[in-house]
C-alpha cells in the first residue's frame, strides 16, 4: 500500500524530478520518503465490510536559512503538495490499490512542521490520512 501511495504522490508537480523514497529519506535537499504510520484503525461492519484509516509520514528534505529565502520556498512547495492532494480529493482522483478496496478519501491530516533542523537543512513532515473500505 506504502508503495502504491509513494508512486502516486510522485506525480505532484511539486514533487516533480524527485523520487518519493519508502522508508527512506536520503540526505540531499529536496529528497522525499513516505511511510506507514501509527496502526490502522479498523470499524467493521455487518455485512462483512471494513472501513479502515491509515495513517502515513510524508518527510520532505528541505534547505534551512533566513537569508537564502529556502524556509519561504519550503512552505510554498508544502502549500502546493497540500493544494494537490486536496484537488485530486475533489476529484476522486485516487491512488489504484487493486484487489478489493475502495478508497474513501486521501488527504493531510497534519501539515508540514520541522521535525530536525540542521545548520543547512531541515527534515519536515506531515500526515496523510487514507481512509477506505474493504469488502
């Protein structure tokens, strides 16, 4: 699932020419990684349904410095990561995870904040929620 959301979220402009790594955020400014979060949450239902939120890290290597302006272009590029995600939700615009779920909905549920910050660099990150609905 980590893989198919990973190749997904490459296809945001403001990701462009950057591979969305899985469990791994390399060390170069501008490198992305995704990974699973905290544990699914799980509510089934009476016909045999279940509905499912899950929760995932998206960490974002950025360059770090007042004076180079890069803090003002990290938070433009995490509006326009958020901005995406938000019009392919309006869309219905999923990622295809096959076999026999239906995705309910995609989105930030926490937004970018800095997590480490170094004398060049900064590691942020936010959550995305998945929400969807196995048979």
């Amino acid at each position: 699932m980590v893989i198919e959301l990973a190749e997904y979220l490459s296809q945001c402009p403001a990701l462009e020419g950057e591979r969305v790594c899985v469990n791994y955020l390399d060390g170069d400014v501008g490198a992305v990684s995704l990974t699973l979060g905290a544990q699914a949450e799980e509510k089934a239902y009476a016909d045999g349904g279940q509905l499912f939120v899950r929760r995932f890290v998206l960490a974002v290597r950025e360059g770090y410095g007042k004076a180079r302006g890069e803090m003002k272009r990290a938070a433009e590029r995490f509006a326009a990561i958020e901005e995406w995600l938000a019009a392919r939700e309006r869309l219905g615009d999923y990622p295809d995870f096959g076999g026999k779920i239906t995705v309910v909905s995609l989105g930030i549920a926490c937004g970018f904040t800095p997590e480490f910050t170094g004398s060049v660099d900064a590691r942020y990150e936010a959550e995305i929620e998945l929400v969807f609905y196995k048979d």
